[in-house]
C-alpha cells in the first residue's frame, strides 16, 4: 500500500537579517519581480517593440508601477473578494501582509490600473503595455505558487490515498491525504502558461492578441485546478458547484476570447498581419 506524502513543514522564515525575520513568501515575490525585470528586457529587445519607443527605462519604471498594483490590488482583492466582514471588524489585519492573504484576480486590477497609469504618462496605448507584460507575469505566478506550498497553505481537496504524490498537510489538522494543488498550479498557470505565451509572443502579434492569450490561458489553467483546490472554508462552494475562484476566472476566459478575436479581426481589416500600427 502506498502510504501518501506528509508536507515538509517548512520554517516560514528563511533567515534573520540584523534579527529582521525574512520570510519565504517575501523572497518569492521579490523573485517574481526580478524574474519580470529579466523577462521583460528580453521582450524590449526585440525589434517590433523596440520600434515603439520601448527601453529599459520604461521597464523598470513599469516594474514600479506594477508592484504597487500587484501588492494593493492584491491585498484589497483578497479583502473585499474572499473576507470583506472579517476586515470591517479588524481592520489593522488589513496591512498584515506577512500573514497572507492575497487575491490574484485583485492583483490583476492593480496592475491593470498601473498600466493604464504608465501607459497614460508614457504615452503609449493600453494595449501595448499589456501585450509587453503578459508574458511575463507567470514565472512570478509560479513563484507565488511556491510560497503558499512553503507555507502549506491553500492545500487540495481530498485525494485517493494510492496516488502517488497525495499529500497530508498538518495545517489542515486532519490527516488526510490531498492533492498539493499549489504545485498543480505551480504547473499549470505557472510554467505551462509561461511556456505557451513566450513562445506565442516570439513573433509580432495583433495587439491586444497577447493580452488575450494570457486572460483565456490563465482562467482555463486557474478554472482547472479550482476542482482540485479545497475551496475556501469560508466560502465553500457557490452556484453550479463552482467555487469562488472558479466564478472569478470564468469571465477571464471570456474576455481573453473576445479580445483575440477582435485583435485578429481589427488586424485583417487593417490589411497588416502582424502588429497594428496607430
């Protein structure tokens, strides 16, 4: 008989710093962020967005831009999206970032927001900016991914204990095996997603194409996994039997469809198969 994995049961703490505790789920946002920095020069580079007036400069200035959006939308997403009366009757635990508790999909507005910001004051188009940064964003979805692992949290619903990776987390305070739906989507959104965009992004696309891939990839892959995911006890599951992350990321594959087709479209009347032009 296959007796299922037991979660490491990793220190939340990687190292002290002058008595400055230094926790894993900080180094993997700050890796996240200088994975997008590297990836994101590597996009610059190449001609088509070169041509648009896109430079190093405009990367680090969005990276500034980005990780306010990453870390207020996030935080105000999870806030109002998974636990709006816990945080009215305790407010202050809304800056407790160290104790997690960040919404993706909230993220994804921040950041939406900064880019538009970023594209207002550098005068570039919406679309544009997105088209950059979409390829880069699921190395650092990966990276979060890693973190709640570390921290043997957002664990899998209920597994088959003869799978072979089933795993008990003790946080659960039961003993039974899970699927570790944090590497699923490590996988998944993470490096999957990675993969088809950079490859798809290697060639001049129709703006707004990029963006679109991301938002219908993204959702798919999130969409997913949520069947593995134990949902949100708190929450439980809503209507159809979809949980809350289920509800967020449908809409996102919708969108992502749209946006490709009225890239390409846009593209074909415009007479140009690659990048439109203003």
């Amino acid at each position: 008989m296959t007796h299922p994995l037991i979660h490491p049961q990793f220190d939340p703490v990687a190292f002290h710093v002058f008595g400055w505790p230094i926790h894993w789920y900080g180094l993997t946002y700050l890796a996240a962020f200088g994975l997008f920095l590297w990836l994101a020069n590597r996009q610059v580079a190449r001609p088509w967005h070169t041509a648009r007036g896109w430079t190093r400069q405009a990367v680090d200035d969005l990276l500034f831009y980005g990780v306010l959006g990453v870390v207020l939308g996030g935080r105000i997403g999870y806030v109002l999206f998974y636990k709006p009366k816990e945080f009215l009757n305790h407010p202050l635990d809304i800056f407790a970032v160290w104790q997690g508790g960040m919404s993706f999909h909230g993220g994804l507005l921040g950041v939406l927001v900064a880019m538009a910001f970023f594209a207002w004051r550098r005068g570039f188009k919406f679309f544009e900016v997105a088209d950059l940064v979409a390829p880069c964003v699921p190395t650092g979805l990966a990276m979060g991914r890693l973190g709640n692992f570390i921290n043997g949290e957002l664990w899998g619903r209920p597994a088959d204990p003869s799978l072979p990776w089933a795993m008990i987390f003790p946080q659960a305070h039961d003993q039974i095996p899970r699927h570790p739906s944090q590497i699923y989507q490590f996988l998944g959104e993470g490096v999957l997603l990675f993969i088809i965009l950079w490859v798809f992004a290697r060639k001049p696309r129709p703006m707004a194409a990029v963006s679109g891939l991301f938002l219908t990839g993204y959702g798919a892959f999130r969409f997913a996994a949520e069947y593995f995911r134990e949902p949100d006890e708190f929450l439980g599951l809503r209507t159809l039997g979809w949980s809350q992350g289920q509800w967020l990321s449908a809409p996102m594959v919708v969108a992502g469809i749209l946006m490709m087709l009225w890239a390409y479209r846009r593209a074909r009347s415009a007479g140009t198969p690659a990048v439109v032009r203003p």
